[in-house]
C-alpha cells in the first residue's frame, strides 16, 4: 500500500500548490466575476485536500505532504514578479494555466505509473478525478486569456 500513500502525497502537493497560487493572485484580481471563478477553482482543490485527508489516515499515521517553504515562497516570488506591471485576467489565467498543467501533467504520470492494481480503487478515483478537474480548470481558465 505505498503507491497509494506515495501517490496521495504527491496528489495533495499538487492541490495544496493550487490553492496557494489562487491565494497569492486573488487580491491582484478586480473583476467580480473572475474572483467568483477563482473562488470556484479554490473550493475544487480544498475538496480534493479534504478527500485525500480522510482517505490518507487508512494508510499512515502522518499528515499528507504539502509543499515545502522554499517551494511556495518560490511560487509566491515568481508570482509577484510575472504580475509586478500586468494584474490583468488575461495574465492571472496564463499563470494559473501554466500551473495548472504542471499538475495535469504530473497526475498523468502518477495515472502512467500505477497500474489500478497498484492503488486502492479509493486512491485511484482521486487521482483520476484529480486530473479531470485540472483539465476541467484548464478550460474554465482559458475564457479570460
């Protein structure tokens, strides 16, 4: 059953980055109706924070993996840096985009890597919903660009 404390790690890193970049671009958004949308992003991945918690107890006494401070104040600088002279939608949806598919592209390789013989049918789910809803993130994004 390491595969599946492995990849729940590694799940929970992916959604615990997204919530922190929707955190560090929020208050650099104007619109209304983009914050509602960004808004709508966070609750997805705090869902699949909160999935993850109560699936990793069967597995491990210790708490999921996070990211890391050097991660997320890396993440946070970028951040700064790439909207320091343009906080418009079009640039906040690129930078969630890119981020966002670092994640897809991640949760694909965990989907590669274990077959569903290798992950509990809980554990599986997650991560193959996981990826679904970065897709589906991906897409709603793309109408600001």
């Amino acid at each position: 059953m390491d595969n599946n404390v492995n990849v729940l790690d590694e799940i929970n890193k992916g959604a615990t980055m997204g919530m922190d970049a929707i955190k560090y671009v929020y208050d650099k958004v104007g619109d209304s109706v983009f914050k509602k949308v960004l808004d709508g992003e966070y609750r997805k991945y705090k869902e699949v924070a909160d999935r993850i918690a109560v699936e990793y107890d069967k597995y491990s006494i210790k708490e999921p993996h996070t990211t890391n401070v050097m991660t997320k104040a890396m993440s946070w600088y970028g951040i700064q840096m790439k909207t320091m002279t343009d906080q418009s939608n079009e640039k906040i949806s690129e930078l969630l985009i890119q981020g966002t598919n670092m994640g897809i592209i991640e949760g694909v390789r965990l989907q590669n890597q274990n077959k569903d013989e290798d992950l509990s049918p809980n554990v599986r789910q997650i991560l193959d919903d996981f990826v679904a809803m970065q897709e589906d993130s991906v897409e709603t994004l793309k109408k600001y660009l």
